[in-house]
C-alpha cells in the first residue's frame, strides 16, 4: 500500500513567513489535518485591544471570544479554517496554547 501525499492548503512560503515575521515580531503557524488534506493558518500574537474584546464577551461565549482572536490575528493561510466549525474548533484548540507558551518573571530588586 502506496503512502498517499496530502494536499497542502492555505501553506505560505518562506519568504511570506518572513516578511509577516518582520511585520508583525510572532507568528505562529496551525495545521489541522484531515483525511488526504492539511490545512494551514497563521496568525499573529493578540494586540490588547483584542485581548479586551475576547475578555469581554468570553464568560458568555467562548465561541465568540475564539472568532475575535481569529478575525484580529489571522494574516493568512487557508480561508476555509474560519468557516468550516471542525476546522474552526481544531484550530481554536490550537490557538489556546499561544498564551501558555512565554513566561513572565517579577524580581525584588
């Protein structure tokens, strides 16, 4: 049995990665694989004024809060990600993980 190559949608080139990596400081990129295809999007970390609207309706609707980080720090990759709810939610579950990955130290001088 033949191993099948999965189509990429939505995947930037390196140059494009670079280019956004010096707009925007971070970017990070999120696959969601599914069946013959692997999905790609990539987004920039959230301003404060996104972080307050997420913070606002986020107690209420957490689906909201998720589609207000999305409409702000995405820069590309495949459309569909933001329309499709399985890609959406995988996507989501990914982009959760954006705010645990730094550390943040406070030192008595």
């Amino acid at each position: 049995m033949e191993k099948q190559e999965k189509e990429h949608i939505g995947q930037a080139t390196s140059e494009q990665v670079k280019a956004w990596k010096n707009q925007y400081r971070r970017v990070c990129e999120v696959e969601v694989e599914e069946e013959d295809r692997v999905y790609h999007g990539y987004f920039h970390t959230p301003t404060i004024s996104t972080l307050k609207a997420m913070g606002k309706v986020g107690q209420k609707d957490e689906i909201e809060a998720a589609e207000i980080m999305v409409k702000n720090c995405w820069i590309g990759g495949s459309e569909v990600m933001k329309t499709d709810g399985y890609l959406f939610l995988k996507m989501v579950e990914q982009l959760a993980k954006l705010t645990g990955e730094s550390h943040a130290r406070l030192k008595n001088l």
